[in-house]
C-alpha cells in the first residue's frame, strides 16, 4: 500500500502543561474524506491546528506526502497546499465576499483565479448572489460557505474543515455536507473533517476515528462506526442526529 498522503504519528501536543493529545495516530490517504468525532473538549481541534504547526507537536511525527512537516511554521505547511476552514469560520468580515476568495488564492494562484472564482460559485450559487456583500453581514451558513470557498482557492491538496455545520440550520449543514461531497467525487479532493454531528460525517466519511480526551479510542470505516454500538450510544443517540 503506498503512503498516505498525510500521517500523524504518536503526536503529544500541549498547552502549557496542560497535555492536549496524548499520542494520536491518524493516517488519510489520497481521495478519501476521514472523519474525525468526539465529544466537546476531546482534543479534535487542537490536532487539526496541531497538523497546521500551531501548537507544534512535543513529540511524535507528522508527513505530508511522505516529507516531515512537524517543526515546519503555519505558512510554510499551507505553501504545501494543505488548507483549512478553521472552527468559528474566521472570515474577513469587512471584506466583501470576493474579496474574501481573493485573500484564499494566494500569490500562486492568480492564473486560475476567475476559473476558481466560477468553481466556487458553481458549488455555492448562494456566494455568487452575495459577491459583493461584506463577509460580516452574511448568515452563519453562507459564512461557512464562504471559509470553505476561500480554503478551497488555495488549490488544496488535503483540505482540512473544523466543524462545519457547528451551529446551523440541519437544512444548511446538509448542503455543506452535500458539497463536500461533490468535491471528493468529482475533483478526488482529500478532506479530512472534524465534526460534532457524528451521524453526517460518519455518512460521508471513508473512514473515521473516535477520540476521547487526546488519544484516539476506535477507528473504522464510516459504516462500521455507524453501527457500532459504543459509537451509536455515546454520539449517535438523542441530539446528535
């Protein structure tokens, strides 16, 4: 089996002294949506920024197409092409929405940007309605539209999105998800997915991984997680539908 595109690697990263991941193994390999679920506080967001460089790992490896990336600082990961919609969307929000794409496409990109620009129109037609309407004055939803949209402008090899449905409509998540979708399918995009509602990732997913307080306590396909009994009573059962 050839390598995967992004592993991690018995990864320690702290907060102080607080210790926020405890050893973690994940591995994504290229064209598959991963999944990563857990309860609030279990350490998902910390890995995901972990894998961007910021906090560093303490010990452990992580390599992005088979080249160590662990000590290597935030811009230099994202020249790689790794991007990320990071939880609570941080977009610009007194840029307009086309210039909030303009900011993703970084100096590289310019050549493909109207092709790119179209791209993410054609996914999100809502973005297009809204072009020229500050980032700030968008709805929750079209905000996560667009965090998606300016990562993906950045020609992402691995797309890292944190929490994208947090705090939306179940009809909007579902378009997110629907999106994300499209993009694996169609573009082969590599995604790998931190998300609250269990359910819809572990639909979408490949695989996934269950993580509890900083280590990684299970992991399977999407479907075998889905059925599995432990996963099925502590994330899947009453609210996280």
């Amino acid at each position: 089996m050839s390598q995967p595109l992004l592993q991690v690697q018995n990864v320690e990263a702290y907060y102080g002294n607080i210790r926020a991941l405890g050893g973690v193994d994940v591995a994504v390999n290229e064209g598959e949506i991963v999944c990563l679920i857990g309860a609030n506080g279990a350490g998902k967001s910390t890995l995901m920024m972990t894998i961007c460089g910021s906090p560093q790992a303490r010990t452990g490896s992580i390599t992005f197409q088979g080249r160590d990336i662990t000590r290597m600082p935030t811009h230099e990961i994202a020249r790689l092409r790794i991007a990320q919609s990071p939880e609570g969307r941080r977009i610009f929000p007194r840029m307009t929405v086309y210039e909030n794409l303009q900011m993703g496409a970084g100096l590289d990109n310019q050549k493909f940007f109207d092709e790119d620009v179209k791209r993410i129109f054609t996914l999100f037609p809502r973005l297009e309605e809204r072009q020229h309407q500050r980032g700030g004055t968008l709805s929750g939803g079209e905000q996560q539209m667009l965090s998606i949209g300016r990562a993906l402008m950045a020609r992402p090899k691995l797309l890292l999105l944190d929490e994208p449905s947090l705090g939306l409509a179940p009809l909007i998540s579902r378009q997110i998800f629907e999106a994300i979708g499209k993009l694996n399918k169609n573009e082969g995009l590599t995604v790998f997915l931190v998300e609250q509602n269990a359910f819809a990732a572990l639909r979408l997913a490949h695989r996934g991984y269950v993580m509890v307080n900083g280590l990684v306590t299970m992991s399977g396909t999407g479907q075998d997680l889905l059925a599995n009994p432990e996963v099925r009573a502590a994330y899947l059962e009453g609210g996280h539908h």
